[in-house]
C-alpha cells in the first residue's frame, strides 16, 4: 500500500468520524510502526484542518450510506413479515378487500401530519381501485393518543372503525370528552369496548415492536410493498410508491 493511498484511507476515516488509531490499524500495512502511524495521524489532522471544506460532503457522504442502510433493512424486514404488517385488525382498513397494494399506516391520533395526510389518502382510495389501506394504531405522542387508540381498536373489533377515526378526527383536540363523543357517533357499545381494553393494549404492544423492527421514526409512517418511511407523503408520493410496489420493486 502506498503512503499517499494510506493517507487518503485514513483521511476518509477521521473524516467520517473515525478514530484515527483504529483507522490507521483497520488498514495500515502490519510493517507500519508506532511512529509512522503517530507522522501519518498528524499529517491527516493537518490536512483536515488546512481543508475543513471535506468534512461536510464526508458527513454527508456518510448520511447517504447509513439512510441506503436503514433502507435496505427496513425493506428486508418489511418483506419477511409482509402477512402479519398487512393483516388488519378487525375493520381499521378501507379500499378495496382484493387490493393488488396494501398501503399500511401507523399513525398516532395526536399527530398533525397524520391528519393532514386523511386528504391524499382518501384521493388516492378514490383514483385507484385496486389499492387498500391498512390503519395500524402507533400511539408515541401522548397518554391521550394511547387512550384514542385504545377505543379506536375497541371500534375495529365491532366493525366500526372508520365511523369512529371520522368523528375523532372532525372532533378537534383529543381528549377523554372527544374519544367518548366520537364513540358515540360510532355507535360503540361501551361496555365491550371496556372490556377489550386488554386486547387493544396487546395490539398496541405488538404494533410498537413492530415498528421498532421496521426503524420507524415518527407518525404518520408507511410500509407499502418494500417501501418503508416515516414521513408525511403527498398524493404524488403516495401513487409513486404504489406504483413501485406493483412493478416489484
């Protein structure tokens, strides 16, 4: 290995935030002793130092890398538990039951970016008839966000779900007097809904490491086909994944 190649692998390794001893070991020719790698490190943190302008497009560089990463595992775990990601619970879906895409998303009650997603959503189930959607109750941002979604499970095992998410979202602010008037306009009977409340909590739990598997980050977040990505998408977004999802890829 040449010097000037061992100081650009070196280089490129402080500069992504390496440890220049360990970059220097990981990569220096065994002949390379104590006071070589000591000239080698100053000549890099000199260099480094004279041209700082490196060190963004490295960080950046890096980003890139780790996102691809990210991406390719959140795709390999999408694929291998596409059945129990697609599955929905009891009626939290709507589209069309013979979909040849299944668009899932979780979601938080409490979330803006949730709500201000229910337009494109409801654009894309009415241009294309061949796509579901698959609610998944993803409860992070408040203890009233558990609670809503608690009884919005209690509303999808007795066949009412969508009434209940429409009357919740038109409602304003979530708390215990919106959750209960929305139940109502759903038409809930409450007393199974307390009772269910252990099932709803088990749901909730399953979703949560679910996510976790998937390195979800935030609500609203989407699996569709291999896509996984936690962001509100717009229409064009959303019928650009599903697209992907149908060609396979």
């Amino acid at each position: 290995m040449s010097r000037l190649v061992l100081l650009l692998v070196v280089a490129l390794g402080v500069a992504l935030g390496a440890v220049g001893m360990l970059s220097v070991q990981a990569y220096a020719p065994a002949r390379v002793d104590t006071a070589d790698r000591s000239r080698i490190e100053r000549v890099v943190h000199d260099y480094l130092l004279a041209h700082p302008e490196i060190l963004p497009e490295a960080m950046q560089t890096l980003q890139d890398r780790e996102t691809a990463a990210r991406g390719s595992r959140a795709a390999m775990v999408a694929s291998a538990n596409r059945t129990a990601i697609e599955a929905p619970f009891g009626s939290a879906w709507a589209g069309n039951p013979a979909a040849d895409v299944t668009l899932v998303e979780y979601f938080d009650y409490n979330c803006g970016y949730c709500r201000a997603s229910m337009p494109a959503v409801a654009a894309l189930l009415k241009s294309d008839s061949k796509v579901r959607i698959v609610y998944r109750e993803f409860p992070i941002l408040a203890q009233s966000s558990v609670d809503a979604a608690k009884m919005s499970l209690a509303a999808a095992e007795q066949g009412k779900f969508q009434g209940f998410h429409d009357a919740l979202y038109a409602g304003g602010p979530v708390t215990a007097q919106s959750i209960a008037t929305a139940a109502q306009r759903a038409g809930l009977d409450l007393r199974r809904a307390a009772a269910f409340a252990p099932r709803a909590q088990a749901e909730i739990a399953a979703n949560e490491a679910m996510a976790q598997k998937l390195g979800l980050t935030g609500t609203p977040s989407w699996v569709i086909g291999r896509k996984v990505v936690s962001s509100a998408l717009p229409l064009e977004e959303l019928q650009k994944a599903v697209a992907a999802a149908r060609a396979g890829r």
